[in-house]
C-alpha cells in the first residue's frame, strides 16, 4: 500500500464494538493492512477484504453460512480459512484471528495457514485411489481439475496434456482489459511457471493427444507415445467456428481462443485503422469494444436484427447495441459477408465494408473428436452422469465438451462459461478421488463491455416472460427471465448483491 493511501474504516487493534457493523460486515484495518470482520451467528471472523481472483470487494459480497461470495464474478471464500472453495478464484486468502476484550472485537494477528495433509477426500468403499490421473486438455476445467486434485492433497501422478503452446491462461481476457491493452500479458497466466514444477503437475505444452483407449486406458500421443491412466479428464473445449467466405485468405480471418490468438489481433492492430466483426456475439462485441480502446473504426456484421437477443432478450439487446454505437461501433444486421477481395467485403445487403482486418465472432463448437473416437456416448456434446462420468468407467468429462443433466430444469444442458469449467473441473477432480459429488453449480458468467458489466446467473434457453426491476437503459436493473412463472435466469447491470441472492435462491431449488 503506498503512503499516501490510507487503509479504509477503524484501527482494529483498539477494538470496535458490534453496533459499528453493518448488515453483519465491517472493513477497517491493522497497521497497513485491510481486514474485513463478518458477523456469522455469535462469532466474528476477520479476512482479507479483497477477492484474489480480480480484487473485488468482499465487504459488498454475500455472506452464506461462514462464506462469503465475492460480488463482482462469484468467487466464494470460507471465512475460516480463507481457502478459494469456488471458482473463479484460487488463491486462498489471508485470515485473522478475533479476540474479545470486553464487548469489544479486536484483531491484531494473521491466522496460520492450515496445512494441507493428507487426502482430504476419502474414497468410497471398495474404490481404490488412483495412482496416475492424466487431464486433456489445457484451458479452464483441465486446469482448475489440476490444481484441486493437488489441493486435496491427491498425491499421484497427474499429467496435464495440451495442444496450446501456452500454459493455462485467464481466457476472459484475451477479448477484454488485455485485448484493448488496458492489462499487461504478464496478468494472463492462471498461475506462474513454477507452479506446476512444484505442485508436481506434469504440463505438457504443444503435445495433441490423438487417440484414446478406454479398455486399455490409456491415451496415445501425436508422436506415438502411449500414456496410461487410472483416471482420465476430457476438457478438450471448444473451438472457433471458422466461416469459409470466398475470396478471403485463411490467414486474414482472426479467431479468438488463445493467447496467440489473442496476439495476433493486437498485432495486426497496430497496423490496421478499420476492423470487420463478423458476428454480434458476446464474444465479437467484446473484441469490438477492446479495438475501439485502441482508435480503430469498427463494424460489425451479424444476421440477427439484434445482438445477444437470443441470451439476453429484445431489450437488453437493444442496450447492448446502443452502447456499442455510443463508442463509435457501426452495425450491419440482418446481413451477412458473401465474398472478400483485397481489403474489401462484399455484404448480401449489396453495401461493402473497405476493412484492414477480419475478426470472427460467429460462435464456437465443441472439441468432440476423441470422446468420439473413443467410444463415448455423445448427446450434442459429451453425456455425462451428475458426477461428470462419462459412459466409460474411469473417465470424466468438464467444460465446454460435457451434457450434464441439470437438476433445475429436469433437462441435459452443455453450457459454454468460462466459471462453468472451472467449476466442473474442480468437481470432476474430487470425483476422481471416489467423492461422488453431484455438481449442481448454477451457471454463471460475465460479459464487460466499456465500463458496463453484465454478469448473468442461471440457464434460459427459452422464457414466456421477461420482468425488469431498474432501468436498463440507465445501466441499473435486475432482469428476470421466467418459465410458467419460475425464474431460470437472471441478468444484472450494477445490481451485484441481487445476482448473488438470486444465484443462491436457484441454488436452493428457487
């Protein structure tokens, strides 16, 4: 902290008293450090304010039993440990020890940090635990299955196979603060190096997997190297649909999924002074709003009438448009690219759009050849039972890949969110160690455009109602997507609180 800022609320080494809390929470400070108190029955427990996933703050989070859930992305934290129990955060936080002095709470002493033992997960009878478990693939469910396993004290061989010259990295912001370059690349990795070195995972990077035996278990790699496996993880993903627009050179067209993806549009960038998006999606917005931080002209081409109206709705889409053209963005729905010569696109509308680059947004499908291969059954997606097991024994399934059924609305759902990996990683990790723990996570994800968050909690592939409390257009609201009456979804801008109650209310079969 530097000297000139000061740390928020009372000193708490002189004491506060209950009265000075508010709704249960009080933030106030020891020496430099910030510390927040939380109320929970007759106790107080003391933590560090700050989520360790994007530093939101803990004081406007929610408190659910002796946790406490992180307001701007869900993370959730145990106040007695500190410990990151849900993505998409993972480091553990700092806490405090409380002491009573009278009627008076005082704090002046970081807690231990609990040791991690043994397995904490104890098989079921008759399981035997694993001794090698092998995880495919190198993005949010692989790496979130890594690092729990290695969390739960798991202390067998895990490998970690990707096709990705990176290791794991914080997706989301390949499309927003570090796409407009409003966050260094040295903020990307999900953890450094030396991570995986000594937690003892072993990260293969550049290593495809072709092939898998599930009889034989084990899997064969790209270079004929067969690995086996007590366990294995599919978290192959998904990848960007790629349009075949003639006339336009491969090479021209720029996806986003990867850091090098990523790159590449920043490079081309510095070059470029009008972008084509092909596509209004979350995704293809993004990048819109992220190129219009740094000067280019955008357009963006989409067939819909409106963009994220099939997620979001009529009236949040037209928000969500309105935006964009506030910062500059040049829509052209209800058309689409039919041709591309040189630097110029030929639009079905009978228009053309001069562009010194191409960004696809049309959608991702999901990495499938080697479930296929192996045998699995395939339901639109992987099928996987409540537990993320597949219909082979010993194998599991997470991320964008799996069909779970979802116990909400009593259907299979694959949904593609980056805290829905993670979220299936970490319980696909404990699965694997014999816990057999249902996930039930409801879904949730983020979307940031300018200085705008939507964050979205729940499924609703179809509604028969939409109810608003706030204003959208005034970026204020609180949207309801119902079903005979039941909410399946919600939307929020600036209602963070509310998100986190209505995540917990479907939680609980609301």
């Amino acid at each position: 902290m530097s000297e000139k800022t000061k740390p928020a609320g009372p000193d708490l080494t002189q004491g506060v008293s209950l009265a000075d809390f508010s709704e249960g929470k009080l933030l106030g400070h020891v020496a430099d450090d910030e510390v927040l108190l939380v109320q929970v029955g007759a106790e107080v427990l003391a933590i560090d304010p700050h989520c360790s996933h994007y530093h939101g703050p803990l004081a406007d989070g929610l408190v659910v039993d002796d946790t406490i859930r992180c307001p701007w992305h869900h993370a959730c934290f145990s106040l007695r440990t500190g410990e990151a129990i849900r993505s998409p955060a993972f480091g553990r936080l700092a806490v405090w020890r409380t002491e009573r002095d009278g009627d008076k709470i005082v704090v002046q002493h970081r807690s231990e940090a609990p040791h991690t033992a043994a397995p904490r997960v104890a098989a079921a009878a008759g399981d035997v635990a694993p001794g090698r478990i092998v995880i495919v693939g190198g993005g949010a469910a692989g790496f979130a299955a890594a690092e729990m396993l290695r969390r739960e004290g798991y202390a067998g061989a895990v490998t970690m196979l990707s096709d990705d010259a990176a290791a794991p990295v914080d997706r989301p912001n390949l499309s927003k603060d570090y796409l407009a370059g409003q966050a260094p690349e040295d903020w990307m990795p999900l953890r450094p190096d030396d991570f995986y070195r000594e937690a003892g995972i072993d990260l293969r990077l550049g290593t495809p997997v072709v092939s898998v035996d599930p009889k034989g278990r084990s899997v064969q790699l790209a270079d004929g190297t067969a690995l086996p496996f007590d366990r294995l993880l599919l978290a192959t993903g998904a990848e960007p649909v790629r349009l075949q627009i003639p006339g336009a050179a491969p090479q021209r067209l720029h996806t986003l999924r990867t850091l090098a993806d990523s790159r590449a549009i920043i490079e081309a960038a510095t070059s470029a002074k009008r972008v084509l998006i092909i596509g209004a999606s979350f995704i293809g917005l993004e990048v819109a709003g992220a190129l219009r931080a740094r000067k280019l002209e955008v357009h963006v081409v989409a067939p819909e009438s409106r963009p994220m109206e099939r997620t979001l709705g009529a009236r949040m889409g037209d928000f969500v448009r309105a935006l964009h053209e506030e910062h500059g963005v040049v829509f052209h729905l209800q058309d689409t690219v039919t041709a591309m010569a040189d630097k110029r696109a030929a639009l079905k509308s009978g228009g053309t759009i001069e562009t010194d680059m191409v960004v696809l947004g049309v959608g991702v499908r999901p990495r499938l050849s080697l479930a296929e291969q192996a045998g699995l059954a395939i339901d639109r997606g992987v099928a996987v039972d409540a537990f993320l097991q597949t219909s082979a024994p010993d194998i599991f399934a997470a991320g964008d890949i799996a069909r779970w059924p979802d116990g909400r609305s009593g259907s299979n759902i694959r949904v593609e969110h980056w805290v829905v990996a993670q979220r299936q990683g970490q319980t696909a990790a404990r699965n694997m160690l014999g816990r057999h723990e249902r996930f039930d996570a409801v879904p949730f994800f983020w979307s940031q455009h300018y200085d705008v968050p939507i964050n979205y909690v729940g499924h609703a592939e179809k509604w028969d109602e939409i109810r608003v409390d706030g204003s959208i257009e005034n970026r204020d609201c609180l949207v309801e997507y119902r079903q005979n009456g039941r909410i399946l979804a919600l939307a929020s801008i600036y209602r963070d609180l509310a998100s986190l109650q209505g995540e917990l209310a479907m939680e609980r079969g609301g």
